[in-house]
C-alpha cells in the first residue's frame, strides 16, 4: 500500500528482512485493507455515505491525535507543510467520496480490485516528476499485466452498458487514480519529510471539515439505520482500518525494507474479493478472477524494485 511513501526516511537502518512478526503485522493490515470495503457497504445500508466518510475522518482523526500527543509527536511547527497539507487532504477526502458513492453502485469485491490500480499511478507519476524513480523493465511489464487486468474486469461491466457496476466502476477507477497522485503529491513536497502521523491528520482533518456540510448541501438523509451490523461496520471502517491499520503500516516501514514489505500489498485485493464472496455473497466470476491475477501480479513486480 501506497501510505509507506508517507512516511519520512528511519534515522536508523531497518532490518534488511522480514521476520515472523512482521510478516503476521503485514497479513493483517492486508486483511483489514481487503474488509475495508464489504464494510463500507454495510454501513452504507445505514449511514449516508458522504456523511459517513465525514465522520469516519473525525473520530478517526481524534484518535490519530490522541496517539501523536501521547508519543509526543510534533503537530503544529512552521515546516512549509500547511499548503501541501491541505491539498493532499482535499484530493483525499474527494477520493473517499467517490469511494462511498461508488460502492453503492458496484460490488465491494469489483471495487477493490480498481483500487489497487493506484500503485500504477504512482508509478507513471513518480516516473515523470521523482529523479531516480524510473520506470524499469519489470515495472512496465507489472504496469501492463495490472493494464490487461483492468480490460478484463472492464470488459465484463461495458459488455453490459446497462448493468449497475458499470458506474462503480468507473468511480473506483477514478478513487485509485487521486490516491496515486496524493501519493506523488506527498513524495515531491515537504509532506515526504514530517511525521506521518501529521500527514494522515491533514487528510482526516479536511475531510472532516469538508465533508459534513458537503452531505447537508447534498440533502442527504444522514442516519437511516444503526442495526448493529451498520455500527459495527463503521466502527471498523475508522477505528481498524483508518487509525490502528495506518499506525501499525506506519511501523513497519520504519523498522523493516519498505521495498520488502510494499509487495505484500498484491495481498489485499485477493483478501478483498474474498471477503466480499464471504461477507456479502458476491459471485466469482471468471474475468474477475482474471483480473484480480493480473492486478495483483503487477503490483508485485512494481514493488520489487
């Protein structure tokens, strides 16, 4: 996953390989990365999504202070970061939007696996704005294996214009492509060198303040249903996955080769498709499964060097 660029370079060398611990901390950020958005769409049942995207970056946002301010972490200096900052939080907070409302429209195992399209972005951008960050022979051919993947998940919804994913789709599509450009966007600004944690708290923070008043403007019903199911769901959505998840990424990539634990992000599409077979009952379909391969085999190959 892209948040390692996040992250300033350890002021000690990491250990050059992965041990059991890591490699079990890695599984289940993956696994949390994969759920993510079966449980967005449970609580989208429940909870307007913008609105729900709005207070997911609040409580997630407090947490993520709460932890700085316990490790003593430094917010608020004067380090030429305030611009870039609110950017990256407006490309974010655009980025979740789309996410929420395209997942009302496709299914949550098709939606992840458009996601993961975004280390690509990156990898154009980073090519063209980022020196010594080219592209090489292996990441093309990881590019067009995740290319030829999109094609086929792509095909399937444009074989039937009139099918509701065929939307979603493209939604997610364009949710992958702003997630690479924050991701650029953080690597060639001050962003690349302050805490991470600062970096995620300027995305929670426009956000929430974005995000609230757009649902007002958008006259949406706000609070629909809070079945257990949905609560449970948004819990989960800020409290594993847009806090513990990023922490525990965010420690991994100071203590172990980000190059070592990045390829393991091909992981959370495949636990992605699963969890929507599982949690919603989602079909495999065969040019699904096609994709997922292909898209999961790029992103291992750009990550290899």
């Amino acid at each position: 996953m892209s948040l390692g660029d996040k992250v300033a370079s350890p002021s000690f060398a990491p250990a050059d390989r992965l041990d059991l611990r890591a490699m079990l901390v890695l599984l289940a950020c993956c696994a949390s990365w994969g759920i993510n958005q079966s449980a967005i769409k449970i609580a989208n049942a429940g909870i307007s999504p913008v609105l729900q995207v709005g207070l997911r970056s609040i409580l997630a946002g407090v947490l993520v202070y709460a932890w700085a301010a316990a490790r003593g972490v430094k917010l608020f200096e004067r380090d030429g970061t305030l611009w870039p900052g609110i950017v990256c939080g407006l490309l974010f907070a655009v980025e979740f939007l789309i996410i929420y409302i395209g997942l009302n429209y496709t299914e949550a195992s098709r939606g992840i696996v458009f996601l993961y399209l975004a280390p690509f972005v990156v990898a154009f951008g980073s090519h063209s704005l980022i020196p010594g960050d080219r592209l090489t022979m292996l990441k093309t051919i990881g590019l067009a294996a995740a290319l030829s993947g999109l094609a086929v998940a792509m095909g399937e919804s444009f074989a039937a214009p009139g099918r509701p994913t065929l939307i979603g789709d493209l939604l997610c599509v364009a949710a992958a492509v702003l997630w690479g450009a924050t991701t650029v966007l953080i690597r060639i600004t001050p962003l690349r060198a302050v805490a991470p944690e600062k970096t995620l708290l300027y995305q929670l923070g426009v956000s929430a303040i974005v995000l609230p008043p757009a649902s007002l403007a958008m006259g949406e019903p706000g609070f629909v249903d809070l079945s257990p199911p949905v609560l449970i769901a948004f819990v989960y959505t800020f409290s594993v996955v847009a806090f513990a998840s990023y922490i525990a990424w965010f420690w991994l990539v100071r203590h172990y080769p980000p190059t070592r634990i990045s390829a393991f992000t091909f992981l959370s599409p495949v636990f992605g498709v699963i969890a929507g077979n599982l949690m919603l009952g989602e079909a495999f379909t065969p040019s699904l499964v096609l994709a997922l391969g292909l898209i999961a085999f790029g992103i291992y190959l750009v990550n290899r060097n």
